[in-house]
C-alpha cells in the first residue's frame, strides 16, 4: 500500500485535519496539496436559539435530523438556555427520521430511536423512507448542518408539509483566490485527484467555476482527467448533482479509508 500513491498529486479540498491528510498521502507514496475549497465552520449561536425555543414552544408533526454533531450542539445550547428536559421531551413525543449511523448513534445515547431512517447514508435515501409517511399538512422540523438540503426540502413541501429549518453549523467562504487556484489546477490537468470531505467543499468550487464560465470544464476534467474522491455519500450526491459521475469513494465514510480506496483505485488502473 506504500506505494500505490507514488507520482500522484492529491488536493485536499478540506481545511479540517489536512496534516493528517497530507500525512496519509505522502506514506502512501504520494504528492499533497493544500486546496482548501471552504472556510472555517462556526456555530450560529442566535439562530440556533431562535430556532430550538420554536422546536420547543410549538412541537413540530415530525423531526427530521441529518447529523449526529448537529444534534450534539442542540442538546448543548438547549443545556444553556434550560431547555434540555423540554427539547428530549418533544423529541420523545414526536416521530423521528434520521439520516446517517452518526445521527441514529446520537438519538440512540439519549435512548431514542428513529421511525424512519435512510437505507444508504443520504437525503435520496432518506427521502426513500418516507414514501410511505402521510405528510400532508403537517408540520416538519429539519435540522441541518452547514448548509441547505433543496432536494430534501423542496421533496417535503411538494408532499405538503409545512418545513421549518434549524441550522446549528455554517460555513464560510475559502480565502480569496483559493477556488480560482483550485480551479485552474483542474482544468490544466496539474493534479491527479481531489479529496473532498463534505459537499460544501465542492459546492463552493461549482460555484466559482459557474460564475467564471468554467462549471462544464470542470465537470469534463473530473470525467477525463483528475479523480474526484469524496468522503462520503452526501458529499458524492453535492458532485453527482452538477455531473459529476466518476467518484471515487469508500465503503465506510473515513478519512482514511477514503485514501486506502484511492490508493486501491489506482492501483487497479494503472
């Protein structure tokens, strides 16, 4: 496995843990570059307040989470506010769907199940199940992370529910000129693969390149020429939304196994 990355160069789209990244790369025999494609990622304080008092005060027909971590800064800010009896109480009093292992381990410490779940890890496979659930008309509440999900909402209210968002984690732009860096590596074909470890990463980079007439050049390279490695399922959905179909992506969603299976891909197809 030492060598299964040799004379390759990996972009690490992530700014989280890219030492370590890096550091599983060149042991593997190859090149890293930093190419952070998001900024820092901060907990938004008042809108998770204003949005948890809501949860509270007006208990929603169904609660949708989508992350374990997400969750986590719920229970922690509503521990602050003195609302963490009342918050697992209406938790308790409401059906649940959940999105990801991460998710239903953090429903389950707190002795909660999920009634739905997805089957695959991702909103498409959340979505799947609830199928079957009667939404007309109700109230949903969703908690998300870092961004927006259009394709999970906008599933919601063409079912007829009445969706209200809270989301605990955001995240902000890159340093400036680091998309176009990014971008332009891309589409000259000046590295071999990109890492992405969540889907903002490479929403930010579509982003730019549709702004600068590029989005088509870069969904090409990734077909033809660089490798598009994605940490998981929701981030491989952020790149197969835009076109991208040649993903490369491990079996359990790990920063190391992302660059085992990297290295296997190679490996196999040199």
């Amino acid at each position: 496995m030492a060598e299964q990355l040799k004379g390759i160069t990996v972009a690490l789209a992530g700014p989280r843990k890219a030492e370590d990244m890096a550091k599983l790369v060149e042991n593997m025999g190859g090149t890293a570059l930093h190419r952070p494609a998001q900024g820092t990622t901060f907990l938004d304080d008042a809108a998770l307040r204003e949005g948890l008092i809501a949860w509270t005060e007006q208990p929603p027909d169904l609660a949708i989470l989508t992350t374990g971590m997400g969750l986590d800064a719920l229970f922690e800010t509503a521990a602050k506010l003195a609302l963490a009896d009342r918050f697992l109480e209406v938790l308790s009093g409401s059906p649940v769907a959940a999105r990801g292992y991460k998710t239903v381990n953090a429903l389950k410490k707190r002795g909660l199940e999920p009634v739905v779940r997805d089957d695959d890890g991702s909103s498409a496979g959340l979505i799947r199940g609830l199928q079957d659930y009667d939404l007309q008309g109700k109230r949903v509440m969703l908690q998300l992370h870092g961004e927006t999900a259009p394709q999970l909402t906008g599933w919601l209210e063409q079912a007829g529910a009445a969706v209200s968002c809270v989301q605990p984690y955001r995240y902000t732009q890159p340093e400036p000129g680091a998309l176009e860096l990014l971008l332009t590596e891309i589409t000259q074909g000046q590295v071999d693969a990109v890492a992405f470890t969540s889907a903002p990463q490479f929403r930010f980079l579509a982003q730019h390149a549709r702004e600068q007439g590029q989005l088509a050049a870069l969904v090409q390279a990734f077909e033809e020429r660089v490798l598009a490695v994605s940490v998981g399922r929701m981030t491989s959905e952020a790149l197969k939304e835009e076109g991208v179909k040649r993903i490369v992506m491990p079996e359990h969603e790990r920063m190391g196994s992302m660059f085992v299976t990297l290295g296997r891909y190679i490996a196999a197809n040199r």
